[in-house]
C-alpha cells in the first residue's frame, strides 16, 4: 500500500484542478446522491476554495450560504456547521475507501477548509498534443467546423510558452493577412477580459413581529427563499450584506427585501418582496402575496417570485440586459444574451452568442451552464438544415456538447436537462423524460424547465402530464412566456377553448410574437374563431420568414423552425382542418 503524505499539494491551478475533478466525481456516487445536504455543503467548500478563499470559510456563512440556516444564526450557540462538516468528513472517508485513489479530497480535523491529499507525487503534465476524438473527426468529414478539445470541455495539453506565443503571433499575422473581415464578430473572443461575474443578490432577513409564531413564519419564508434561488444559474445569492469598507467587488448588485405581516386573528399573513438595484438604491420589482390556511408554513406562494427573480430570463437578468444590451462578453453577460436570443432568434444574434459562448468555454471549458447553452444553440442550428452536411456537423456537435455538459455537471440541472434535450431529439424518449424529471426535481422553480419538459412529454405522447408541466411553467413565471405558453396555447384551441388560447397569446410579450411558433398557433386560433383572413395573413408571414414558395405544403414550412417530427405532423394537420391553408393535393 502507498504511504500517504501528509503534506497537501503546492497551492497552483493544476490543485484546482484537482479538485474539480474529484468533486464532480463525488457528486456522482451514490453515496453524495442520497446526501443532498451534504452535497451542497461539499459544494459550499469546494466553490470557496476555487473562488480564492485561502483560509476557512466562517462558520456563519457555513451555516447560512450552504445549510440553509437564517440570518439570525448564532455560532456560538449553535453547533449545527461543526457537526455536519464532521459527517462530510465521514462520508468523504467511506467514499474513498471503496474508491482506488491517487489524490482526494479532505476537510482536516479542526478545519472547515477543503485540501487536496495524495498517496505520491503528482504526475508531470503531458507535452503531446492531444486529439479531438471520433466524433469531431464526423463533424469535420461532415463539411462542419470542428471544435477544439477546449470548446468541448476536455483539457488541453500543456504546452511550452515560448512556442505558444509565436503560435499566437503566427495566428494573428495569417488573420491580419487574410483581410479584416473576420476579425469585427471575433476580436472579443481573441482578446476579451475576464468574464463578467455573475450578479449577486443579497436577501434580508425577512422583518416579522415579536412572537415566537411569527419568528418561526420568518424563517420558513426565508428558508424557503434562499433554497429556491440559489438553484438559479445565473443569479449568486449571498446571506448577508457587505460591510461598508469591502470592495465593491464584493458587494451585492440586488437585494431583496422581505416582510411578513402576520394577522392575528386567524391564519393569514402578507408578504411583500422587494427587489432593489444597489448601485442607484433604485426599486425594480415588488409583489406582495395574501396567504392564508396551510399557505404559510409550505410558502409554496413565493415560486412564482422566486423564478420570476432569478429565472433564465428573469428580472435581473433583463435588468442587466437593459442596461448593457450590447454586451456580449464572456461569462454572464454571454449567458443572458443567450436567454435573450431564445425569445428572437436572427441569425446575427445566433452568430454573436455562438462565438461569446465559445470564448466563455475558452476561459472554462467544464462550465456544464455555458456548455448546455452552446449545444440548445446547435441544434437550432441543426433544425432548419436536416439532411444537410452542415445539418449533420451542427447535430453532432450539438450531442457532444449536451454530453459534455452532463459529464461536468451530472448533479446540476443545466447538465441533466442538456442530456434531456440530446435523448428527445434523437428519439430516446425514455431517456429523456427520466433525465428531464431529474432536472426538474434539481430546480423546480424554474419556469424554462419545466415548460419545456412539458413539450417534449407531449412528444412522448404523455398529454397530461405534458399539458400540467405547460400550465406550471406560465404559472411559474407568466412576465415572459416563450414556446411553452404558445403550446399550452395549442392545446386549448384543439380543445375547443379558442378565448382561452387567445387569451394566452395576448400576453406575450410583443419580441416573442414575432417567433414562428407564436404566428403559426395564432393563425390556428384565429381561423377557428372565423377570422380566416388574418389567419391568412398570419401564415403568409410564415411563408416569408421560412423563405419558402406560396405553394409549399404546412410540413415543409414548420420543419423549419419545429424539430420533433410528432409536433410537425399534429400542428400540419391543425393547419388543414382550421382553413389556414388549403387541403393536400390529390
């Protein structure tokens, strides 16, 4: 048996390395897998340690960023932390003695940091150059671009420094050579700065009267809050607020205020929420809610709030858009353009997202979030051009990248629901809805997911539950619908209900209606409700859009922006039986 050091590895980037690689190993077994709160206190530590935190996290923020304990929490008289960072230890030693191993992962006795221990000295970095593998080789035989090994996630050899640079340099005079006109769309993703950080979003401890009932209310709210929105990817919640002397890097860009007014006669409360921008003190978002009965304990009211906060395309983020809305850097700014991008699509923003997502990839190329959105983004790609080389090249991409995503995320839910995507459009429906259920239960207050599980169960020929996740996702978050609201729009006109569909379509908002699959389901409704011209109407800017003859037949024209051949065949023949366009030819 190995003798085991006991001096941890020098403090470099091959120790973060490290790291992540064992975490995401962890958060694999099934041992973490039953231990959600272990796991996220794992995560808690790990994250710290990666984000530059060279001495221990604090036991308060221990207890309140990762345990889900409140603002109010007392580490002097609660042991809560300690204990269960001594079970982590326990379940980090199981693991490893049923798991061979040549460095691990450790929180030493009397310690609340993570450190890297190994049985003999770390291996040398490899000089060769490594290869992309099969699967680029067919995307490259396939007349497609052929991804680097960084933009796909997989680490790339080291190599000497002084030869990069002349690479570099070579790199440059050959594009400098060529002509200027490469150099406008990808100048950013050559010498961009670092990526833009994620917005933080502090939340007070909600305000709440003087009895011990309703000092348990506001816990439970606040307890309910935080677990909600620190599983949003693009949102970074923090406990407590910044003192006034720390960097202004590290202060809060939002806070959410919270009350809670209990009656005292009867069960009912009200609770507000206030959504402030801290650098103008400006108020952006406020929702009050009236809760009674078995409302309050659950709090299950506040969803709503919580994925209208910090959703994909929640309120921060079109905040953050509105206030840069030509920022495309890598990082979040890239990631909200990407959300943005999904209520519009045009080629020139596809094109401006493609390339910030793969230079937020260069600086993180195991980032599971950023590797998910670049694989939606092939298979958009992929759609219209079926049967195509480049058709072929995107799709292959596209899997590969959803793959990767779910290799260096297998316990998020931007890297269970890539692989989600990836099985529906191959055709693996099981394997679809069970990883799609999973990256539901990780976040279920997210609006996007949970629509868009909901389409693809109606692929699967699950109407009901399909139909009940549609619903969800417009209650979830109805500020921004996109192609769930226009489904869950479709059915109730197939259902006969034409006011309750109108009624869905009538609140999206006017950058969606503009989507295809929003003209094509109002077109439908419009023809039943005796409207045929401007259904016409409708369908011709369909035509347009799709670039396709007066005379093409409705399969041809929705294969252009529709991927599952089920929803094709269904909305073709609403088409038909609504009057849109006329019956086949004979």
């Amino acid at each position: 048996m190995d003798r085991i050091k006991a001096n941890d590895i020098p403090d470099t980037g091959e120790t973060d390395r490290i790291i992540n690689e064992e975490f995401e190993r962890l958060l694999a077994s099934p041992l973490f897998t039953r231990s959600p709160v272990l796991s996220r206190l794992l995560q808690f530590l790990v994250e710290h340690r990666l984000r530059g935190g060279r001495s221990a996290p604090k036991a308060y923020a221990i207890a309140t960023e990762a345990l889900g304990r409140s603002a109010d929490f007392d580490p002097a008289v609660d042991s809560y932390p300690r204990v269960m960072v001594g079970r982590l230890r326990t379940l980090l030693d199981r693991y490893y003695a049923e798991t061979p191993w040549v460095h691990r992962l450790r929180v030493p006795q009397g310690s609340y940091e993570i450190v890297v221990q190994y049985r003999s000295s770390p291996p040398a970095r490899s000089s060769a150059e490594g290869e992309d593998g099969a699967a680029a080789a067919a995307v490259e035989a396939a007349g497609g671009q052929v991804t680097s090994s960084r933009q796909l996630g997989v680490a790339a050899p080291a190599r000497s420094s002084r030869p990069g640079l002349w690479a570099a340099l070579v790199v440059v005079l050959a594009l400098l050579a060529a002509g200027a006109w490469w150099l406008p769309s990808n100048w950013g993703r050559l010498f961009a700065s670092a990526p833009v950080a994620i917005p933080l979003l502090e939340v007070s401890a909600p305000l709440s009267g003087d009895t011990p009932t309703s000092r348990a209310l506001a816990r439970g709210l606040d307890g309910r809050l935080r677990d909600g929105l620190r599983r949003f990817d693009l949102v970074d919640l923090r406990s407590a607020r910044a003192p006034a002397s720390s960097p202004a890097a590290d202060r809060a860009d939002y806070r959410l205020d919270v009350s809670i007014v209990r009656q005292l006669e009867g069960q009912a409360a009200d609770v507000t929420l206030v959504l402030n921008r801290v650098a103008d003190q400006r108020t952006i978002w406020s929702q009050q809610f009236h809760l009674v009965g078995d409302q309050m304990p659950g709090f299950d009211a506040v969803d709503t709030a919580i994925a209208q906060i910090a959703g994909d395309y929640g309120i921060i983020v079109r905040d953050q858009l509105q206030r840069e809305p030509d920022n495309f850097a890598p990082g979040f700014a890239c990631l909200a353009q990407f959300n943005r991008m999904r209520q519009m699509r045009t080629a020139d923003s596809a094109q401006q997202v493609d390339a910030c997502l793969r230079a937020t990839l260069d600086r993180n190329s195991r980032d599971p979030v950023a590797l998910s959105a670049l694989s939606l983004l092939r298979f958009g790609d992929w759609q219209p051009r079926r049967g195509t080389p480049q058709g072929t090249a995107a799709f292959l991409e596209a899997r590969m990248l959803a793959e990767r995503a779910y290799e260096n995320g297998p316990g998020t839910a931007a890297g269970q629901f890539a692989m989600a995507r990836a099985n529906f459009y191959t055709g693996n429906c099981s394997g679809g809805v069970a990883m799609g259920d999973a990256a539901v239960r990780l976040n279920p207050y997210n609006a996007d997911l949970t629509g868009f599980l909901g389409l693809f169960k109606l692929a699967c020929d699950d109407a009901e539950e399909g139909t009940a996740l549609l619903q969800r996702s417009l209650d979830l978050d109805s500020s921004y619908p996109g192609v769930p609201a226009v489904t869950l729009a479709f059915i109730r006109s197939q259902g006969g209900d034409q006011d309750a569909a109108m009624s869905i379509l009538d609140q999206v908002p006017s950058s969606s209606a503009r989507e295809p699959q929003f003209l094509m389901v109002r077109a439908i409704v419009l023809a039943r409700q005796g409207k045929q011209a401007e259904a016409r109407a409708l369908w011709q800017r369909l035509l347009a859009y799709t670039k396709q003859p007066a005379n093409a037949p409705p399969e041809r024209v929705l294969q252009q922006f529709v991927i599952t051949p089920t929803v094709i065949q269904r909305s073709s023949a609403a088409l038909r039986e609504s009057g849109v366009v006329g019956a086949p030819a004979p």
